[in-house]
C-alpha cells in the first residue's frame, strides 16, 4: 500500500515537473517572440524618424532657396 501511494506521488511529482518545464519553454518563447516584435518596432521607428528628418531638411533647403531667390530678385534692378 505505501509503495502504490510512493509511486502515485513520484508521478505526480513528475508530471508536476513536466508541466513546470513547458510552462517555462513556453514563457521563453513568448519573450524572444517580444523582443523580435521590439526590435522590428524600433528599425520601423528609425525608419520613420530618418525620413522625417529628410523632409525637414528638404523643406528647410527649399525655404532657404525661396529666401534666397526672393532676396535676389528684390534687388535686382
């Protein structure tokens, strides 16, 4: 009687264990799943912020063409 009731318990225990493994696999890939899904978040911002930088300075050179051009313009003769 107490060898079935060790067995059941060492059972149990294990299955216990395998249960506590998966769980922590599981945990595991959900966080390289995260930091994958950060990574690719933080390039799209990169991205996003280099073109908008572009823009700015693009409409920055031609706000410094118009100035320049108006300027020539007013004194030439």
């Amino acid at each position: 009687m107490m060898t079935d009731k060790a067995a059941e318990a060492r059972q149990l225990n294990l299955i216990t264990l395998l249960f506590a493994i998966l769980a922590f696999g599981g945990i595991l890939a959900l966080g390289s799943v995260d930091a994958k899904t950060k990574q690719q978040r933080y390039r799209i911002a990169k991205t996003y912020q280099i073109s908008e930088r572009q823009k700015l300075e693009r409409r920055r050179a031609r706000a410094v063409q118009g100035v320049i051009a108006s300027t020539s313009a007013q004194s030439a003769p």
